[in-house]
C-alpha cells in the first residue's frame, strides 16, 4: 500500500514515521480504505509556536489540528514530549490523538471532499482510537433534535460543554452496531458537497432506511442499555 507520511519538526523523525505508519495503516485495514495522498505532520514544541501557526489562541485541551484538501493534508500537533507541559493531555495518549487526526483526513477523502456533519467525523474519530475515555463519561441531558444540532460547527460549538465528543462516540458507536461500519462509509461517501440538514436526512433514509428522529429514539434506548450493563 502506498503512504506518505512527511513529518517534521524536533522529534525524532524515523522513530515517529514507523510509528505513524503503524497507525495509518490499522486505520485503512479498519475502514477498508486506501488512502494515497501525501500527509504532512507537524511537531511544535510549545503552546506558542503552535499557536503562531495557527493563527489563534488554542485552549489547553486541544493539542492537534488536521487540515484537509485537495492541496495539503496536514496535522499540526504539540510534540508528545512537551504535551505534559503545554496541555491537559499526556505523552502516552499520542497514539489516540493522532488516529483521532489521521482518521479526520480519511474520512475526508472518503467523503471526497464533501462537508460531513461534525458528529459523524468526531464520532468516527473517536471511534477509531483503540482506548478512549469517551466511555467513561456520563451523558445525562440528551437533546431533542440532537443530530440536527450537533451537525454544523456552530450547533457542535453550542453544546461543547455537554460532552459532545462523547456522545458522538456513543452515537457513531451505536450506528456501527445496528447498521455496520459499511454503511458508515456508504453515508459518508453519499454526502452532499454542501451539508444541509434537510438533505442529509434524506440521505440518511436512503442509506440507513430510517429517519433522524428514529435514529435518536433508538439510540437513546443503546445508551440506557450501555449504563445498565
Ligand atoms: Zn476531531
């Protein structure tokens, strides 16, 4: 299979391409994808020199950053030896954040470049890493119209505060089980280029066979079982 993976910055660059390959290649073997295009990874080794490149001024928690198109795939990520220092986050969770990145890229090409509701790319994303937290947290408070509002990043900025990333977890967790990780793909490589939530739920039920509204009331119904087991 062919892969390019550019990394740069001061961590040693052979160690982390073996390692990132390694990683890449689970997540192709995983979603049965082949993904050819170049990737660019860029290790920073403090919050400000990440955050020059960037543009802004990024929270504690956020330590990486995929960019995605036709012209450049690239991650922007603290260097794991300075994540301690510089993040909420530890060296050891590495290979969950950058399969979490990397996955957003696949996901992408997958799409092909079509704009994918924010809770099916960060779902999926997180979906992919092998151990995560996002089990561990408690999701009480579900909304109503909960995949309308958390399609777009405004409605996802909304509610980022209620376990967002988890739920999407949850959800994506949930329509792999009931409908497979092949429909999955198929919904994603079905999206419009545009993301219109009336669209998609058109989408969905020609793909899925089911509506939005079923979709909740059935996952709804997962998460209680999920908490009684
Ligand atoms: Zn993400």
């Amino acid at each position: 299979m062919k892969r390019n993976i550019k990394i740069s910055g001061s961590v040693n660059p052979k160690k982390y391409t073996i390692l990132v390959t390694g990683i890449f290649d689970k997540i192709m073997a995983k979603l049965d994808f082949a993904y050819s295009k170049e990737i660019e990874i860029i290790f920073y080794d403090s919050r400000k020199s990440l955050d020059k490149t960037l543009g802004r001024s990024t929270e504690n928690w956020e330590v990486a950053f995929a960019s995605m198109g036709n012209k450049e795939n690239k991650i922007n990520i603290l260097n794991p030896e300075r994540m301690e220092k510089f993040s909420c986050h530890k060296k050891t969770e590495f290979a969950s954040i950058i399969t979490h990145e990397l996955t957003h890229l696949v996901i992408n090409d997958i799409a092909n470049g079509s704009a994918i509701p924010v809770w099916l790319s960060e779902g999926l994303s997180n979906w992919l890493c092998q151990n995560n937290d996002y089990r561990k947290k408690e999701l009480f408070y579900i909304e109503t119209g909960l995949l309308e509002k958390i399609g777009t990043p405004k409605g996802w900025e909304e509610l980022i505060n209620q376990n967002v990333y988890s739920l999407s977890y949850f959800l994506v967790d949930f329509i792999i089980n009931r409908f497979t990780l092949v429909k999955i793909k198929e919904l994603i490589n079905n999206l419009d280029k545009h993301y219109y939530f009336p669209r998609f739920q058109k989408i969905l039920k020609s793909i899925l066979g089911v509506s939005s509204e079923e979709i909740e009331l059935a996952f709804v119904k997962y998460l209680i079982s999920q908490n009684n087991t």
